[in-house]
C-alpha cells in the first residue's frame, strides 16, 4: 500500500513536471514564431525592442495623469464636506480603480521590454562566435556591452517605477476601503490626515517615471544610432 502511495506521488510529480517543460516550450516556440513573422514583416528584435520600450514608457506618461488625476480626486472629496458621502465613496472608488488599471499596464509593457531585451542580448551575443572579421567582431562586442549597460540602467529605473507604485495604491486602496465602511463625516476628517503622505508618495512617484521616461529616450535614440 506504501509502494502503491509512493508510486502515486512520483508520477503525480513527474505529470506536473511535464506539463511544466511542455508548457516552456509552448511559450518558447510561440515566442519564435512571432519573431519570425515579424522577420518577414521587416522587424529584427531590435525594432520590436525599440517599440515596447516606446510603448512603456508611454504608458508611465499616462499613469503619472492618472496618479494625478486621483489624488486631485481624493483632494476634492476632503475639500467638499457638503457632497453626498456614498457619491464621495464612488470617486474614491473610482479613483482607485483608475490608478490599478494604470499600474497593471505600466507593469505589463515593463515586462514586454524585459523579455525582449533578453531575447535581442542572447542573439546578439551568439552571433558573434559568427565573425570571421576580429575588427568587426570586437566592434560589435563593444556596442553590445555598451547597450547592454545603458539597458541595465533603463530596466532598473523602470523597475523602480514599478516599486514606487506600490505604496501609493497600497494608501489609496486604504482610503477606499475606509471610506466603504465608514460612510460619514468622521471618516472623511480621518482621511484628511493621510493626504500630505499620499501627496508626497505621488510626487516621488512622478519625479521617478520622469526619470524612468528620460532613460527610455535615450536607450531608443542609442538603438536608432546603431541601427
């Protein structure tokens, strides 16, 4: 009976372990089948490269109007004690919603960046066992420790960005979830305390996609150049 469990739990282990490895190669083969069409299209790594890190750093372009935009909301939801309070509730809520949705998007297009760039660095770096010219050889090895390097200061700036917007949604789920149990005038006067703290938490988190925005300027002008 003991055998019997064992047997059971090993080839429970190895199922989970297929379905693992064939889920891999799943995402593997669909991912080089994209690069490929994109290959035929016209578009290397580098321009799908070139056009996510666009594309997060607009979508940090658009979370910082929406960061802002909530905390104008919540300003005003304190500032107007005469309005109904379940409507102040539904701004609140709303507010939230906004700033996760464009959290959720900004996380999402970093990823986007981040698995390409790893595809674009592994392809280029095996290419260049590919030179019979030294000189051509040690030229692109060079642009390649260069992009890499300014990629690492964009990657990291982006995830910080990322790391930023946690405490702020954690302060405005606070209020929301305050606000939902808590519908009257007390609870409105106990939020007023918090909004300095969100304030600031908002602005440092604006100040660092600004940051973020800038490093994904300049790695898409260094990708352009070397195009």
């Amino acid at each position: 009976m003991a055998n019997t469990s064992v047997i059971k739990l090993f080839a429970a282990s190895w199922v989970k372990t297929l379905l693992a490895g064939a889920a891999i190669l799943s995402a593997t083969a669909c991912t080089n089948v994209y690069y490929n069409a994109m290959e035929r299209l016209g578009y290397e790594k580098r321009d799908i490269l070139v056009t996510r890190v666009e594309r997060s750093r607009d979508a940090q372009s658009d979370a910082q109007e929406t960061f802002r935009n909530a905390l104008e909301r919540y300003q005003s939801v304190i500032d107007t004690p005469d309005t109904d309070l379940r409507a102040r509730y539904e701004e609140v809520l709303a507010a939230y919603d906004d700033s996760e949705d464009a959290a959720a998007n900004v996380r999402r297009r970093i990823n986007d960046v981040e698995d390409v760039a790893g595809d674009l660095f592994d392809e280029w770096e095996d290419e260049l066992d590919r030179y019979t010219n030294q000189d051509l050889r040690a030229s692109s090895e060079r642009q390649l420790g260069q992009t890499r390097e300014q990629y690492q200061r964009l990657i990291s700036q982006m995830r910080q960005t990322e790391e930023r917007m946690e405490p702020v949604l954690r302060a405005f789920e606070d209020q929301m979830l305050y606000l939902r149990h808590n519908l009257n005038a007390q609870a409105i006067g106990a939020l007023e305390g918090e909004l300095a703290r969100i304030r600031s938490d908002v602005n440092t988190l604006i100040d660092n996609m600004e940051a973020s925005i800038r490093e994904s300027e300049a790695f898409i002008q260094r990708l352009r150049n070397n195009s």
